[in-house]
C-alpha cells in the first residue's frame, strides 16, 4: 500500500537503554532480577510472545500486553522509530496532538488527506490512529492502543476471530462491506491490501491444524519478518517437531536475534530430554539471562556425573541461575509451579511437593499447581491423594479443558470409566479442535463397551477439523472391531 512510504525520519531519541526504560514497564514478561535501567531488557525480564490468549492470532492486543510486543511487531520500530519520537519521557504526553505525530514521517500530502483516508476532514476517521492504532479498554476505563501500526484487512480479522479497525467505528456495517470499501479505495492504484503474513499460519497452529507446520518454519526463518513473530512462529511448531525441523532448530539457536532464539528454546518442551541436551549443549555459554533460565528449566534432568566436566560446570552455572531468579520471584505461585517442574525433572520428589504446596499457600486455586502437585502424587504412587486435587482444579477452572482432561485421565487409571467419559467430554465440547481430547474421549466410550458412539463421534469431529493419523488408525480400528 501506498502508506509504505515514508519522509525523512526525525532522529530518535531514545537509546537502548531508555527503551530498555520503557519495555521493563510497557510490556507483559516476568521479571528475572531487580530492575536496573543500566542492564539489557532480556537480562532483566523474559517477554512475553505472540501467544494465545494474550494476542489475537494477526499479533492484535487481546489481554492486557502493556505495548511493547506490539511495537516489536511494527514497521516503525523496524525502522528505527523509538518510544520518545513519540512521547515525552518526562510528562507522559504525546509529542502533538493529532495527526501532526504521524506527519513527522509520513509526509502529509500524502497521507493526511481525503485521498488517503477517505473520511472528512478532522473527523474522526481521519485521524490516523484510529485506523492504524486501534484502542481496547481494559478493565472498563483504560484504553489502550495497539502499538504494531498495522493495516486494516477486514475480512482477514474476521476469518481468524480478531478484531478491526473499521468495523469498530461502523459497527452497523460487517468486515465484507469494510473490505470491500478498501478495495475500492485502492483500484486503480496498483495496490493490493495483501494478507497479514503471519496470521493465517498462527490462527490454524492455534486451532491444531497440521497444515500449518511448513509455513510456521517458513515464518520463522524469513529474516524480513519481526523478529517476535518469528520467534512466535517457531514457538507455535513445537507440537509439529521433526527431523527435519530439528534443523532448523539448530539454526535458529544461533540467530542473531534473541526474541528468535527465545521462541526457539520454548518450542523445545515437546522433545525428549535427550534430544533438547544435544541441540543445547553447543549453547550452555549463552549469557543473555532470560535465554539462560529457559535452557536450565529445558535441561533440567540431565544427571550431571554422566556428562563432560565442562559440560557439567556450564550447566551447573545455569541451574544456580535458574534458583536465583527462582528465589527472586518466590512470593508468586507461577514461578514456584516452574521450581516445582525443575525439581521434579531432576526426581527430587520432596522439593517439587514443597514447591507446589507453596504455590497454593499463596494462591489456593492455582489450576496449574493443583495439577501438577496431583501428577506428581502419581508418579510416585499417590494416585488417589491426587483426586480431591484434580477436583479442585475443575471446581477452580470449570472452562479449563486441561483440569477435566486430567481428572478424565485419574479415572481412567481407576477404570472408572463412566466417570472418565463425562470428564474427557467436557474437555472434548471445551477444546472442539484438539485432537487429544477427541481421541481420549472415544477411548472411553470404547471402554464402557459404546463402540458405534465412539465411531460417530469420531466420524463427526474429521468431518469438522480435518484428518488426523492417530485418530483416524482409532477410527478405522473401531470400524473394523464392530463388524
């Protein structure tokens, strides 16, 4: 589109270390260590991705994201435009009101005219943040813009689930008629409104499509592409992993950018142990330390005594990282979830339980430390201890397809099966596109001897979201089991 093109760039204002200033507040992370304006954000915070349900699918603001993530996503910042180009860092306010902001780079003859944004003069659909910066209010009062600058696509929103600009001021109208306002605003002109690059891939990884593992790879080693949605996309392969995409791994583990290497690492908890230390050990020096603290959670497990000493002593510099952010955040129940993991992982069975327990003294309904603490019971033996836990996860989050996939799961161990299938079919109605769910739930309803239900129910949901090799081996061997 023609707003790609730009004016001389006033010079920026802030330095790294006052965008390290403003991300440390404006972002949604988890903090590592005191904040000091004088060290590297990634030293200091461990950002949040282009993940559900922070993020629409397109990188929209959905939950409360403070910013930065957006303006990672921009042109803008890719460009070199800071915070300070736009706000004083001092009072808070804007630089100047209106679109006298935007002019600063984008010339306005071309750009703050009818001819462009195709609305009265000073109203305001001529304003440009009200296109290209649409606001959410939060908690009924606090409107937010998104910061990725991007460009309306109607229609493209509206087939992902997200939101857009146009049809948040013309709410009588549907995105069908606002595309095609747009569309006809630019013909003639030789530009095209093009698709969101990104956004088709992380809608259809978001709803378990397998289709959308090549192009999530694609998105992750394209260079042109912001380096948070890059590391996004990777993030979201990593229930698609391969051989073949082990490669890129080993790739993007050396790239440049430490968002890319961050969704790197994360997409690495669906691999076994040993293939993460393989693909690791040539990075156990990393010394950004949000990429540190991943890697030592990653590794967690690996008995040092059976590796090389100076493979042992990196990794070990690692693990004390790990416990000393761990101890900076331990009046919060997530973090302690995460030492009850890395506990668990290296078999210290006493630790994890005290680390989960903690976590609920802090926050009784956590669902993510009640389930785990429950499955730790079970790897030790404790099945039945874990029960009144599983319930306590479904009673805190009653939406939450997770708690009553694992309660499912504790009655089936029980064979207790008429109880599993009501459980692993809420789980089923509440996740309709996962594939884990569907299968579990047609497994109890084989095991309770209702194979033909088992066979519809499974027929109907491939019909809805498409093939899928475990599911439909399951389907063909319930057929072939009922004649």
């Amino acid at each position: 589109m023609a707003d790609d093109e730009t004016a001389d760039k006033p010079a920026g204002k802030a330095t790294k270390t006052a965008e390290n200033v403003c991300a440390a507040c404006h972002s949604r992370r988890s903090e590592l260590e005191q904040t000091d304006p004088r060290n590297d954000y990634h030293d200091a915070y461990s950002l949040t991705l282009l993940e559900a349900p922070f993020y629409y699918a397109d990188g929209q603001i959905r939950d409360e994201v403070y910013v930065w993530g957006s303006f990672l996503q921009s042109k803008m910042h890719g460009e070199g435009v800071t915070c300070s180009n736009c706000h004083n860092a001092h009072s808070l306010e804007l630089r100047m009101d209106g679109n006298g902001l935007c002019v600063q780079c984008h010339t306005a003859q071309d750009f703050d005219t009818p001819r462009h944004h195709h609305h009265a003069p000073d109203s305001e659909g001529a304003q440009c943040v009200n296109c290209h910066m649409p606001a959410t209010t939060y908690m009924g009062i606090d409107a937010r813009r998104d910061h990725s600058l991007r460009i309306p696509r109607p229609e493209q929103s509206a087939s992902i689930g997200a939101p857009n600009a146009c049809n948040q001021c013309h709410q009588d109208q549907g995105p069908t008629w606002a595309q095609r306002s747009i569309e006809e605003w630019l013909a003639g002109s030789g530009d095209e409104l093009g698709r969101h690059p990104f956004a088709d891939a992380f809608y259809a990884a978001d709803n378990g499509k397998p289709e959308a593992a090549p192009r999530l790879l694609e998105i992750a080693t394209d260079d042109s592409m912001p380096a948070i949605a890059r590391g996004s996309a990777i993030l979201r392969h990593a229930p698609y992993h391969h051989q073949g995409s082990l490669e890129v791994l080993q790739q993007l583990l050396r790239d440049d950018e430490i968002l890319v290497r961050l969704g790197a690492l994360r997409s690495m908890e669906t691999l076994p142990l040993n293939v993460r230390y393989h693909l690791l050990a040539p990075h156990l020096d990393e010394t950004v330390m949000s990429l540190r603290i991943e890697m030592a959670r990653l590794l967690s497990g690996i008995p040092l005594e059976q590796i090389e000493p100076d493979m042992a002593n990196q990794l070990s510099g690692l693990y004390r990282d790990f416990h000393e952010t761990a101890d900076y955040n331990a009046d919060m129940p997530g973090p302690q979830v995460v030492v009850g993991q890395f506990h668990a992982s290296n078999r210290d069975y006493e630790a994890a339980e005290e680390a989960y327990k903690k976590a609920l003294t802090l926050a009784p309904q956590h669902e993510g430390a009640l389930l785990n603490l429950a499955d730790l019971y079970r790897q030790i033996g404790k099945d039945t201890e874990g029960k009144a836990l599983l319930e306590r996860a479904v009673a805190a989050a009653p939406e939450s397809a997770t708690s009553h996939y694992a309660l499912g799961l504790y009655f089936i161990r029980q064979k207790r099966y008429d109880q599993a299938a009501i459980e692993l079919k809420a789980a089923a109605d509440l996740a309709l596109s996962s594939p884990r769910y569907a299968y579990a739930y047609a497994l109890a309803l084989e095991n309770l001897g209702e194979e033909e239900e088992a066979i519809a129910y499974l027929e109907e949901w491939k019909e809805r979201e498409g093939p899928r090799p475990q599911l439909d081996q399951t389907l063909h061997r319930l057929k072939e089991d009922s004649r």
